[in-house]
C-alpha cells in the first residue's frame, strides 16, 4: 500500500514509534477494510477502506483526526498491517447501530445533563468537545493547555520529583498526545503564537524535569517541540520572528535547562538569516563570549567561548562579510583551540596552505602540555604535507604520531608502510617495533597481527597474562599453536578461579572454560580442572553450582 505520502513527517514518525512501542492492538483486516485500536492518552479506534490495495478512506475518532487531519494512530495501524503482514479473518462485531440506538432513544435532557456533567468534571474532555465544535482557542483555553501540561508532569513524578522508567513510558505517549492534538489543533487553525507559547511550556517543563531517559523519552519529546518550532516558524511573519528569537536568546542563557539548552542554541543560530536577526545574534554570542570570560565561572568555558567566536564568524559569513575580515577576526581569538583548528580548516579550504602550516606549528608550541590538542595538530599538519607533496616533512609528521599517539599506533604504523617501498619497509618496520617498545602504553600485538608475524603475536599474548588477549587473537593463533594457548589459558583461569568471590565471576569463569574445551585436548584438560577444584573449592557452594551447568 502506497499511503506514506498522506502525513506529515512529523505524524509519520510519531506513528511509527506508536507501533515500535507495540500500541497497536484488536487488529482485524478484511479484504476491503481495517480496523483496529490504537492506545494513546485514550483509547482511539481506526477504520481504513481499501480499493484495489490502495487507502481509499481512512478514519480515527482522536480529537486530532477530528479536525479532518491525518493523525498518527492511523501511520500506526498502517505500519502494522504493512510491516507485520497481519491478515485476520475475523470479522469484528459493529457496535455502532447499537450505540445510535441508545443514544437515539435517550432521554435529550439526560443526555445534555450527562454531557455538561462529563465536561465539567473532565478537562481533557472539555478540550475534546471544543476541538470538536472547531472553536478557536481562547486566552483560558491556551492557560488551561499550560495547567494540563503542569498536572501530567505531576501527575507521574514522585515525591522526591523524580519520573522513572515505566512513568516516563507514560509521560511520554500523553504529551505527544497533547502536542499532536491540542498543539496540532492551534497549528491547523493558523494560531502560530499560541502554539509556539504552548510548545515552550512543554519544552521547559521537559528540560527541568529530572527523569530517567534511558529509553529516550525526553529527547523524543524535545525533538517533538522542535518539529513545532519549525512549523511555526515557516509560517510567521518578521513580528512573530523577532518574539520567536528572543525566547530562544533569552533562554540559551538559562542554567536551569542546560541539559537541553544545546536545541534553544541550533535552532536559533540555524535559522533566523534576516539581515536585523543576524545582527542581533551577533551580538548576544559577543555577550555570551563576554559573560564567560569573567572570573570564577565553569571549567568548560574555554570550550564554551571557542563555540561562541565561531558563532560569530558563522554570521559573518552569512552576512556575507570578506574572508580577510573574518580570517582577521578569528586570528584575533586564536588562544581557544577550537578557533584555530576552525582558521586552520578555512585556510585549507582556501589553500592556503602555508599559513596553516604557521598556525598548527604555533599550535604545538603554545599547546605542548596537552598531548591531546598536540596529537590534532600534528594530524592535521600530516595531512597537508601529503596533500601538498612534501614528502620529507610528510615522513617526519608520520614517525612523530607513531611515537606519541600510540592509540592509533596501528593506522599510523600502516599509513607510514605505505609511505615506503616494499624493499625497504622491512628496515623500517624494525625500528617501528622498537621505538614502539620503549612506551609502556604501546601495544605491538596489533601491529605483528598486521604484518602476519604469529611468532612475535603469540610471545606478546604469552606475556601480557591475559584470558582476553588470548581470546583477542585465538582465532588466527589457534591453528598454529593450540598446546600454548591452551596451557596460558589453564594457567591464567587457576590464578582467576581462585581470585573469585561471587556467582558473576564463577560464571565468568566457567564461560572461559567452555572457550578452553573447543582447544585439541581441551575437553580433558576442562574435566580435570573441574574435578579438582570440587574438591579445592567445595565449600564454595555457588562456585560448584556454576560448574555443574557446564
């Protein structure tokens, strides 16, 4: 069935995640009709008509398709029947000639009294029946959104204001029920503002609100609120605009929502590219720089002033200012890392190679006591050394990052192999070894697996005393040296059997010892040590439990 076209992405993917979360449930399919019902914040059903294969009617009794929108019960339904290829004969019983019929022979008044009655008692109902005469929202209905909002927060917090794992399962499926529905009523409505106001009182409850998000509640929920945001946007007018950026400005400086913040910041530097809204962004990231560089404020403010300078020069190329101008203006910065790595790419860009050169040879002397920003420096200046031909100091920079970034020894080692002819290699690989060697933190094990050379990989497995060196390289050492590694291993599971003190690592061990019996004579070595350490161990009783399962 061709039907994804029908939504928006924004209802496609809430939709979607309906039916991954298994929402979708009483599914009955016909050959010309689907109906099946869909949890939510309530219970909806959906009915779908086919011709020929194709949708031809589809229906949901949620407030949002009310409205004669297509909701995301619907996206999920579909994706049930597509995905899941649930073909169900049985015929659902119709229960609506029976509902007409008690409502038809009821009583008007009791049922006006019964209707007033449920209103005013059940909020969310008050705002279904509104959506449902397509009234416009009011200054008291967009207050009473915001105290919903409020009471579903409370509603699944604890008292120590905490939401945990199975709540926030909930929290979740009934705000995206509100976005869709009561946010998605304002937006078809053409009520912009108010929809933007509704989403931010989401959005800061959201970002305040301590919760467990393991599942991604909470960034699902933002991303929601972005997907409204842009809505919005593309739909405002320069009024709108300016009211929609300064909530964003205000906000990015909050403390209160740090965890957030960083969708306020990308939204607002995103878009907004008037000539007016450029400028001011300007000027608060000049404020923001300003404001970190005052005494006793965070740790990370250099990282954080860096991000704001280069902020800076992202307007200044949108404001489409001369490259001299903004290489001028980043040079004057160039103490922040971040900047001069960023004037060092834009050199690069430019090819301009010899000035970046002179930045990252800056870098490293102004830089030496932080052997992580040296190590990108160094990466960088290789990188342009070989774009640009130089192969002395290429072959400099490639010996230099062998020694002092020994965690990527192995692409530096290989990259330096392909720098040599294949005479001459052999040489230089020995001196590689031994360079390497002299640094406690090296490994060479990777290194003599590259190059094949299983002897020297077997004598640095021998000798790291490790099960998980071992394990790292049986597979290519196995067949060449069964009897070592599994002696290693016999030796190397004694000393680990009797250093364990708990069920999870007497279950540890026996794992390695069923890795052990797949060795030419593992089977017999792996029955004798279990024999012996029934006796060893035998007032270790969850020990011997563990053992009795392998």
């Amino acid at each position: 069935m061709d039907w994804l076209n029908l939504f928006s992405n924004r209802i496609a993917m809430r939709g979607y995640d309906y039916y991954q979360s298994g929402h979708v449930q009483n599914v009955t399919i016909r050959k010309n009709f689907i109906k099946a019902t869909v949890l939510g914040s309530d219970i909806y059903d959906v009915e779908i008509s086919l011709k020929n294969g194709v949708v031809n009617e589809i229906a949901c009794d949620c407030p949002y398709a009310q409205g004669g929108n297509y909701c995301k019960h619907m996206v999920a339904v579909l994706y049930y029947v597509e995905e899941e290829e649930a073909i169900n004969q049985k015929e659902l019983v119709n229960n609506d000639d029976k509902i007409m019929k008690l409502v038809n022979e009821a009583d008007v008044t009791l049922v006006r009294e019964f209707l007033e009655d449920m209103l005013m008692s059940d909020e969310k109902m008050l705002s279904r029946f509104k959506r449902h005469l397509n009234l416009a929202p009011t200054a008291e209905d967009i207050k009473q959104y915001k105290q919903q909002v409020t009471e579903t927060f409370r509603r699944y917090s604890d008292s120590g204001q905490f939401i945990n794992y199975s709540k926030a399962k909930h929290l979740h499926r009934e705000l995206s029920d509100m976005i869709d529905n009561e946010i998605g009523r304002l937006l078809n409505t053409g009520h912009y503002e108010d929809a933007f106001k509704l989403t931010n009182h989401v959005f800061l409850k959201l970002a305040k609100q301590d919760m467990d998000d393991s599942a991604g509640e909470k960034t699902m929920l933002s991303y929601s609120c972005v997907s409204i945001w842009t809505e919005v946007l593309d739909n405002s007018d320069n009024k709108l605009k300016k009211v929609m950026l300064r909530w964003f400005l205000k906000h990015i400086e909050s403390t209160a929502i740090d965890a957030l913040s960083e969708h306020l910041e990308d939204f607002a530097f995103t878009h907004f590219k008037e000539k007016e809204f450029l400028d001011e962004k300007f000027i608060f990231a000049g404020e923001m720089i300003e404001k970190l560089q005052k005494p006793n404020t965070s740790w990370t403010n250099e990282y954080d002033i860096g991000r704001w300078i280069m902020r800076q020069a992202d307007i200044m190329e949108e404001q489409q200012r001369l490259n001299a101008e903004i290489d001028l203006f980043l040079e004057e910065h160039l103490q922040y890392p971040k900047v001069r790595n960023y004037l060092v790419d834009r050199y690069m860009d430019n090819q301009y190679f010899d000035k970046a050169i002179k930045l990252l040879k800056e870098g490293i002397e102004v830089d030496n006591e932080y052997r992580g920003r040296v190590t990108k420096y160094e990466v960088k200046l290789k990188g342009i050394y070989k774009l640009t031909g130089d192969d002395k100091a290429y072959e400099e920079a490639l010996w230099s990052l062998l020694i002092a970034d020994p965690r990527n020894a192995l692409d530096n080692f290989k990259e330096l192999k392909a720098f040599y002819p294949e005479d001459e290699w052999e040489i230089q690989r020995e001196i590689a070894f031994a360079k390497l060697a002299l640094i406690p933190s090296a490994s060479l094990s990777p290194l003599y697996l590259s190059e094949k050379l299983y002897d020297r990989l077997l004598k640095d497995v021998l000798e790291s005393e490790s099960i998980y060196s071992i394990q790292n390289y049986e597979k290519v050492l196995k067949t060449l040296y069964p009897q070592e590694l599994l002696d290693q291993y016999e030796r190397l599971i004694q000393i680990k059997a009797k250093l364990a003190s708990s069920r999870s690592q007497y279950r540890d061990v026996v794992r390695d010892l069923k890795a052990m019996k797949v060795y030419p004579g593992g089977e017999k070595v792996v029955r004798q040590i279990i024999e012996d350490w029934q006796s060893i161990y035998n007032r270790r009783s969850a020990m011997i439990d563990e053992l009795s399962k392998l």
